[in-house]
C-alpha cells in the first residue's frame, strides 16, 4: 500500500503536491496518537470519506449529481446491524453491506438513467428519501425513530481506525488506476460529450450504470462501517441532510479529485464537531458552507491549496 | 452497401425528409448537395441512427438498421463526422484516438491495465497529420486541428461507411486545403458520403451525387451532369428575378456601422475584421453561402452572441457591450432565422408583445392591415401556423418595434417560390415606407432584386460590397453559386 | 361509508390546494428562472412561522395573508439577485446553493421558534364545521379549496391576459428571442422568483392551521411540491393543478387504505412519470 502511494506520488503531479497528500494521510493517522474524541472524529472522516470519494467519482468524473447517496449509506449500515442481529458472522455481514446497496442501485438506475441533468437529481433525490421513509415506518425492521443498536459488538476504535484508513487510501489508489483504464477514459468521455462516444459506438448506459453500482457499494460498505463505529443506526443518518453533507464534502474537495474528497471530509468533520460545541444549528453550518462554497470557491479549497502549495495542475 | 428505402422524417408538423430513396455502392463517393434546410443532415441523422425515420427503412450491407439505437449502427460499421467540431475536450488527442479505437473493437470496458497509445492511434494520426500533437489536449487544438482530429476518430474505427458531415465547414486556407486532401486520399475501399457547402469541392470529391430540396431528392447523377441540371442551377441561383437597378438613392445618415468586428462561437472564431455599412432608407443584403457567416454577423449585431473584439455603431452609439433588450430600446430589431415563434403563445398575443409601450407608425392595426392573413388567424399558436405565415408574424412583430433598423436573417428559408416572392413584395413595400432593412439571404437572386447594395461573406469575412448590377456573373459564380 | 370517503375527499383536495400554491410557485421559477428552487419548502415554513408571529400582534387573519407573502417575496428577489444572479446557466451550482439556502432557512426557524410541534388554530371566522344536511364538514378545509381554485383561476387569467404574463411566457418559451423584443429576461426572471416565493409563503400561512408546524416540514414540503411538479410537468401551472390534485387524492386515499404505503405509491407515481414521459403528464417537451 505504501508502495502505491509512492507510484502515485510520482505519477500524480509534482512532489509538492504528493507531499500534500502524504500530509493529508498523516492527519489521518494523527490522532492514533491522541486517543479519546479526536480518534472518534478521525475515523468518522476516513468512513465518510470513502462515501465522498465514491460521490467525487459519480459526479467529478461520471457527472452524475446524485443527491441520494444517504440511502446507500443507510442501507449498508442497516445490512450489517441486521445481519449481526441475525447472528451471522461480521466478515459476512461486511460483504453484505455492499452487495445490498449495489442492488437497490441496480434497481433505481434503471430509472435514473433514462433521464439526465436535472432530473438525474431529482430522482436520486426523490429514491433516497423514499428509502429513508421505509426505514422511518418499518419500525418493526429498523426500530424506527428508535433506531438499531449493535450492543455486544466491540472493535477496538485503534483496530478500526487503521481499517477505515486503510480501506479509504486503498480505494483512493485503486479508483486513480481504475481511471486510467480504457473504462476510466471511457467514464469520462461520457461525461464530456456523450453524443460522441455514442456515435463512436458505446452503450453508454450501461457505463453509467455500473459507475453508479460501484459507488453505491462502496458508499455502502463506508455505511456498514459507520454502523461499527457508532454503534448505532438512525434514520434521520438517511435523510436528505446527509447527501447535502456528502456534497459539501465533495465541493470543498474540487468535484474533480478524489484526493479533494479525503481532505473535504476531514475537513468538514472536524469543523463541525467544533461548531456544534457550541450550537445547535448543524443545517446552518452546512447550508452556508454550502453556500460560500458554490460562490466563493466554485473549485473547491482542495484545488486552491494544490495550486498556492504544491504548484501543480490540480488533479484527482 | 448503404440503402436507404422511401425514408420520411417529420417534427411535429414540419417534414424535413419526404420518401427519399437512395442506394450507395460499396467503394463509391456520393455528395449530397442542396439548399439550407433540405433535408441533408436529418438524413444523415436517420442513418446513423440518431434520429428514427418516421417512415422508410435503412438498410447497411444488406442489414435492416432503421430505428436502431446509434450505438449499434456504430458498432455495424458505419463511422461518422459531426458538423462541429466534437471530441472529449480535457483528454489528450491520442486519448481521443484510442478511445474511438477501444470502442470499435468493443473493448470500452477494459479494466486490466491503462489506455495506451497502441500503433494503430499512431499510424492514424500520421494518416491526418496530427502525429505531432498528440500529447495536446483536446480543447487547445485549432479549428482545423479539431477537424482532423474527427477524422482521425473516424478513420481508426476502420469503418465501412463513413458520413461525413460539412467536414470543411467553417475552415479556411491552408486547413481547409489539408482536410480537402485528407478526405480525397482516403482508402478507395472505404464508401463515403460527404454532405458540403463548398459545391466546386463537393462535385470534384464525388462520383455520383444526390441533390435534395425540400426534403426530396430532385436529381442524382454524375458531378458534370448534375453542374448542367438547370433544376439545380436554379435552386441555388435562382430564376426570373429582375437585378434591382433603380436610381441610386441619395445616401440617407449612417444607421449602423460595424468595425473590425469579430465573433464566434466558445474558442471558434467564425467572424474576422467585418466592416459594414447601412444608411438610412437602404435594403443592404448580406450574402454567401452557408456556414459562411451570415447568422452570427446578425447575431452579433442584434447582441444575441457577445463581440470578441470590434465594435457596433448604430446611430452613432457604440453598443457593443449592450445586451439585446437594450439595442431592441435603441431602435434595432430582429427577424430571426428560423422564425422562432414562442411556444404557448398565439399570434395576438405575439403581436400585442411587441408592441407593448410602443408608440409610431407601425401599431397592431396597421400590420394586421398588411398582413391580412394574419388578422384571420388571430387566435391560432403561432406555432401552428405555415412556414409563410409564421415569417410574416415574425416580419410583424419586428415592425411593431418601430425600428430604425430591421435584421432579417434567411426570411426565405423553407418557403415555397410563391412565398418568396412574397416575401420580396413585403420588403419592397417596407422600402418604400421609409424603413431600413440589412437582410441576409441564401436566394441570391431575390436578395439582388430588393437590395440597394450588397455585402458578399466568405469564411467570416466580407470579401466583396458593391451595387447589385456591379456584381457581374462572375463574382456571383466565385462565391456564391454553382 | 360514503361521509367518510367524502370527508376524505375534500380533505385530500384541500391538501391538494396546498400543494398546488407551493408547485405553481416552483414551476414558474423553474419555467422562467430555469432554477430549481429546493428552498421552497423552507419558504413555505418562513410564512407559516411569520404568520404566526404577525398574526398574534395584527390581529387579522386577512392582514396577515396580505402581508406575510409580500415579505416572503421580497425576501426571494433578495435571494434572486444577490444569491443566484451570479450562476446564470450553471445548473447544478443553483440548486445547491438553494440547498443550502434551505437549510440555513430551516435551523434559523428552528432557532427562533423553537423545535417544539405547533399547532396554528384557523381564524374565528373560519373556525368551526359547516353543516350540510348530516353532512359535517370544518370550515376551514373548504376556505382553502376556494381559495386554491381561484389562485388558479386567477394566475391563469394573469399569465393568459396581461403583459407581463405574455411576457413570463414568452421568457419561458425563448429567453433570448425575448430580449430582442425588449423584454428584459433578468427581470422577468427577478420578479417571478418573488412571485414564486410569495406564493410559498402564502401557502405557509393558509397551510398552517391544517398541517402542524415543526422542523422538518420544510424537507417534506420540497418533496412534496417537486413531485408535483414533476408529475404534471415543469413550467405550466395547469401541471401544477391537476398533478397537485392527482398527488393530494393519492396521499389522502392512500393514508386511508394503505397507511404504510401512501409515501411510496406517491414516489413510485412520480419515478413512473419521469420514466415515460419526463416532462411531466401535461408537461411540454423542454428544450
């Protein structure tokens, strides 16, 4: 693994900006050695991160806006804690997770893809929260409002930390070679002039179909981790509020880069853990982050850093 | 080879393709030449599998492709060019290569190792001379490096039939030479199809062509007998207009005035250092053959596209810089290409629109009374109506305005010869009420008929102004006809 | 059987009513400002909210209704210009940032109102049951009703009879062949986004004695005026009717036969729509 972030130091850009990189995964492995809070947080953002890296692959080289990403995550939390309910063994119920929330995509992909832009939104939109709803009123499934518990089950926080980071910078990695590959390019020719590569002879929709099952299964595998972590499913982790989050997290990234991403959700988990320390008003903090972020830094900070720090072209 | 059997394609009530029937023979080159809107991209469309034929059927080597979803007919063997330039504009030209490479051997989704730069991308971007600048992103390449690019796209799908669309559109010199030898050259094995503007290349690259009007095929044959066709001459040319020769009118003041004016389209220029003139009272006529510029001169100066450099003057204030509304305030109204009747509303209420706050000569009442036509059919959506009625609303709706000058932009474009003729009487009528009109025009012999004088475009720049009688056989045939 | 399927009914259409100002307001800022507006439903809750507030010290329910929307729309023409003026053409950017603005909207509520459920009693006047024959129905429910059917009436005769409506319909047809006919598209643009939001504030203040008031209204709102409008097209307030009356008969009979599965007929409703025939049932095709 150490390997690879070094190939793709070289590959990717200046050494400044791998240095960032490294940086970054440093601020990821920092808090192994302060323990308590800071560790909660940082596991949390490696977790999410894997959500806003799968997000920054849909919509940075995809251009899918997907604002349904919570019903993944939520799905792939809810498989697990139901799958350890039922008694199955944790390395089964991690596979479920994925494999669940790749489903639910099959099936609603099969809509979304029959339309585009606006209402590629929309949909994603309308699915997550009819996701949500069920596990709002399966009460007998889901606990409800209640929520799932996964009393008796403890993971060492250090263990699942390295895990959470291990798995992000893997995916990190092997999303980066995944987008070299003739399917990367093809993605992105997608994404660019669609008309084209249809002309030139690609089924484009099932591209973007499998794009969209493989970042509902990674999202929900950051889910099913999620669920270890807290503890503890809720639905309201399915609502609405949180694709919005994913976005933000995205956006501070530069939607184009996946690196972008990791910083994003580091970011913004330990901003917000400072300001609800002191207020209520998560929707606030998010809103006008989002806000700022759409007309300030319609790039995203990731970019801005690379390019005042690392010198170079500002790529995934 | 490519059969195309009593193919109609019709949007909503407009029918752009009317039973056209066609057959192509493997290894042959066939031009399909005519008029703008005859029909010639739809065409193309509906074989490619873009568009599905209303009615008729397509046939590639022997195989039924009508209604098939463009992917498919691509995997079929039948490769194309668009008519702008369109490639994947972040990635580098090999990329774009490779990909097209990739896609035709149905490999798209590879997942083993990178894309690479195989030998086949290389030999094919030495084939359209862009070897050199492959490592170039997309975007960063010229007008006519893009059009190369296309081909390149093209080429390395090894395709059976290959369309091309417009390929020398909007190029010029050097370019336009190179690409016009690139599409020569090409594998004698391969059939192609070439839709162009440029006729004296068209009829040099075919061996046989197909002429379209109105969505019908009105002649095929071979190149020296299809330049003789006066059916085709007459299309192009026209026939049986008088030259306008009145008196030269005393020059009014000067209305508009534009000054090494440049503009185009995202990264394209397709206007260079354009300088007109119109005064006061005068019917001045832009002329020239499609893609040359006509449009985009008009746009530019109604506001509708943004200057890249220059600068418009009309009645002696540079507005330049002024969004369309603000110029409509100033006196500078639009006909524009297309008529472009709003969706949802009926003719009244169109009219009634325009007028709105204004106050002059031209009120609701007195354009109903030139257009008694469109008194009749008050309450219908202008959508709704024919092609000859929607000009006139559009015509009227322009006068309401109470403009200094009016632009009309090809207001023959899908007439009948009865409505064109029309269409000249309403513009006589208008010069002689004093109005101004700058008027852009495929049908060369009407314009020459109304207009005081005349600019002639070629590749965005104004190549020859004078009176209608000065422009002697000669010129005409240079740059405007066959 | 027969009372209950009516009251059921009418307490359907009057909800449908409901629905029908917040879509109409949200079609016609998608038709013209060509933004999805996913604030709306935080719109609808600003008016509730306010009208709660100014109703207590005004007095008049009628006062309120007048007031509480003019400074709904103010508020959107502030929003228009100064937050997504900027992002013209860029689609995804606008939403977000309505996204956001939506959020910021719903936690300051939530800060000033409080997070505790509110129910609004409807006015005096319009308090009480209306008896027909054995038949006992509120009265308020049916003030909405009228009210919603002559909202429609109304705004149908306004963009079919006056300027400014050819105007907004021309805007929405053909922005740039607008502006050369003198209309300014950007304003057109500004004063329908007030519009708009006016109207989903107006539906805040009519809505809150029928729906109780609490955080989270405004997301189900959105949904709920996005459905509607994507079920009877974008840009044409006749979409925005009858598609508000399709969903309102679908959610009140659907709580009434399959309380679980009311949500989800709606959903499954809307992704139906958007599958064959996307520009909504009544929708135009967009360019």
């Amino acid at each position: 693994m150490m390997a690879g972030l070094s190939r793709e130091v070289r590959a990717g850009g200046t050494a400044r900006q791998g240095l960032l990189r490294w940086g970054l995964v440093g601020l990821l492995l920092l808090p192994l050695a302060l323990g308590g809070y800071p560790l909660y947080l940082a596991t949390e953002a490696a977790l999410l991160g894997l959500a806003a890296v799968a997000l920054s692959l849909l919509l940075g080289h995809g251009g899918v806006p997907s604002l349904g990403q919570a019903a993944f995550l939520g799905l792939g939390a809810y498989t697990v804690g139901l799958a350890l309910k039922a008694g199955l063994p944790l390395g089964l119920a991690l596979l479920l997770a994925p494999l669940v929330a790749a489903l639910l995509a099959l099936l609603t992909g099969l809509l979304v893809f029959r339309t585009h832009g606006i209402f590629i939104l929309m949909l994603t939109l309308a699915f997550g929260q009819m996701v949500y709803s069920a596990a709002h009123k399966w009460t007998g499934l889901t606990g409800g409002d209640d929520g799932l518990s996964l009393s008796g089950l403890s993971i060492h926080p250090v263990l699942l930390h390295l895990v959470a980071v291990g798995v992000l910078l893997a995916a990190v990695g092997g999303l980066r070679a995944l987008l070299q590959t003739p399917y990367g390019k093809t993605l992105e020719a997608i994404r660019q002039n669609e008309e084209k590569i249809r002309s030139l002879g690609v089924p484009t929709f099932y591209y973007k179909l499998s794009l969209y099952l493989l970042t509902a299964a990674l999202t929900g595998l950051a889910g099913s981790g999620l669920a270890l972590h807290r503890s503890f499913i809720s639905p309201h982790d399915l609502f609405w509020l949180t694709s919005a989050t994913l976005m933000v997290m995205v956006l501070l990234g530069g939607s184009r880069g996946l690196w972008g991403a990791v910083f994003g959700a580091l970011l913004y988990t330990f901003v917000q853990a400072w300001v609800s320390s002191f207020t209520d008003l998560w929707g606030l903090f998010v809103g006008s982050l989002l806000v700022l972020t759409v007309l300030f830094a319609r790039e995203g900070l990731w970019p801005l850093l690379e390019r005042r720090l690392g010198g170079g072209r500002g790529n995934a | 080879m490519l059969r195309v059997e009593q193919v109609s394609k019709a949007f909503g009530g407009l029918l752009a393709l009317a039973g056209v029937s066609l057959e192509v023979t493997p290894g042959e080159r066939r031009a399909v030449i005519g008029p703008n809107g005859a029909g010639k991209s739809t065409l193309f469309k509906v074989m490619a599998g873009e568009l599905r034929p209303s009615q008729g059927r397509v046939f590639l080597q022997g195989r039924e492709v009508s209604g098939m979803p463009q992917e498919r007919v691509a995997r079929l063997g039948l490769g194309r060019t668009f008519q702008r330039s369109n490639a994947f504009p972040e990635l580098l030209v090999w990329e774009n290569v490779a990909l097209a490479q990739k896609a035709a051997q149905g490999q798209s989704a590879t997942l083993g190792q990178p894309l690479r730069p195989e030998p086949g991308v290389q030999r094919v971007l030495e084939q359209v001379g862009l070897a050199e600048r492959a490592h170039v992103v997309a975007s960063q390449l010229s007008h006519g490096e893009k059009r190369q690019l296309e081909i390149a796209m093209a080429l390395v799908q090894n395709p059976s039939v290959l369309l091309l669309d417009e390929p020398l559109a909007g190029l010029s010199g050097a370019e336009r030479e190179r690409i016009g030898e690139l599409i020569l050259g090409l594998d004698p094995q391969m059939t192609v199809l070439l839709v162009e503007h440029d006729l004296e290349y068209a009829l040099r690259f075919a061996q046989r062509v197909t002429v379209l009007h109105y969505g019908q095929v009105i002649a095929e044959g071979r190149p020296e007998a299809i330049r003789q066709n006066p059916q085709v001459q007459e299309i192009y040319v026209g026939a049986g207009w008088a030259v306008e020769t009145g008196a030269a009118t005393t020059q009014g003041p000067e209305v508009l005035r534009s000054e090494g004016l440049c503009a185009g389209y995202g990264a394209m220029q397709v206007l260079s250092e354009v300088r007109l003139e119109v005064a006061q009272g005068e019917v001045v006529a832009l002329l020239g053959r499609n893609g040359m510029g006509k449009t985009t001169l008009l746009s530019a100066l109604m506001g509708l596209l943004p200057l890249q450099e220059g600068e418009v003057f009309f009645l002696g204030q540079g507005v330049g810089r002024l969004p369309p509304h603000r110029r409509a305030a100033l006196g500078l109204a639009l006909v524009p290409q297309g008529r472009r009747m709003f969706d949802g509303l009926n003719v009244e209420e169109e009219l009634q629109m325009a007028a709105w706050g204004q106050r002059g000569r031209w009120t609701v009442e007195r354009v109903l009374e030139v257009f008694p036509r469109l008194a009749e059919r008050r309450r219908s959506p202008s959508r709704a109506l024919s092609g000859g009625e929607q000009q006139m609303v559009a015509i009227a709706r322009a006068l309401l305005r109470n403009p200094r000058l009016v632009l009309m932009d090809e207001p023959t474009e899908g007439l009948s010869p009865l409505m064109v003729r029309q269409v000249a009487e309403i513009i006589r009528t208008l010069k002689a009420e004093g109005e101004t009109v700058l008027l852009a025009e495929q049908n060369v012999q009407m314009a020459l008929s109304v207009a005081d004088r005349v600019y002639i475009l070629e590749h965005g720049q104004v190549v020859w102004e004078g009176r209608p009688q000065e422009a002697s056989q000669a010129v005409l045939h240079r740059y405007l006809g066959v | 059987m027969l009372l209950l399927l009516l009251t059921q009914l009418l307490n359907s259409l009057a909800f449908a009513m409901l629905l029908f100002l917040l879509a109409l307001g949200l079609s016609l800022i998608f038709g013209v400002a060509r933004v999805v507006n996913l604030a709306h439903g935080a719109f609808y809750l600003l008016g509730a909210y306010l009208g709660l507030a100014l109703g207590a010290s005004l007095g008049s329910f009628w006062l309120v209704l007048l007031l509480v929307p003019l400074l709904v729309g103010l508020l959107g023409v502030l929003v228009e210009r100064f937050l997504l003026r900027g992002l013209h053409g860029r689609e995804l950017e606008q939403v977000l940032v309505t996204i956001g603005l939506g959020f910021i909207l719903a936690d300051l509520l939530r800060a000033f109102f409080g997070a505790a459920i509110r129910s609004v009693p409807p006015p005096a006047e319009l308090a009480g049951p209306l008896f027909l024959g054995s038949f006992i129905y509120p009265k308020y429910p049916l003030f909405v009703l009228v009210m919603g059917v002559l909202l429609f009436l109304l705004v149908r005769l306004l963009l079919a009879r006056t300027p400014f409506g050819v105007q907004v319909r021309a805007v929405t047809a053909d922005p740039g062949m607008a502006s050369t006919l003198g209309i300014q598209p950007a304003r057109v643009s500004l004063l329908t986004f007030g519009i708009g939001t006016a109207l989903a504030g107006l539906g805040g203040v009519v809505g809150a004695p029928m729906i109780a008031l609490a955080p989270g209204l405004d997301a189900q709102m959105t949904l709920f005026a996005l459905i509607v409008v994507v079920i009877g097209g974008l840009g044409r307030i006749e979409g925005a009717f009858w598609g508000a009356i399709l969903v309102g008969l679908v959610d009140g009979f659907g709580r009434l036969f399959l309380p679980q599965l009311a949500m989800f007929l709606i959903f499954a409703l809307m992704a139906l729509v958007l599958a064959l025939k996307p520009e909504g049932l009544l929708g135009r095709r967009l360019a």
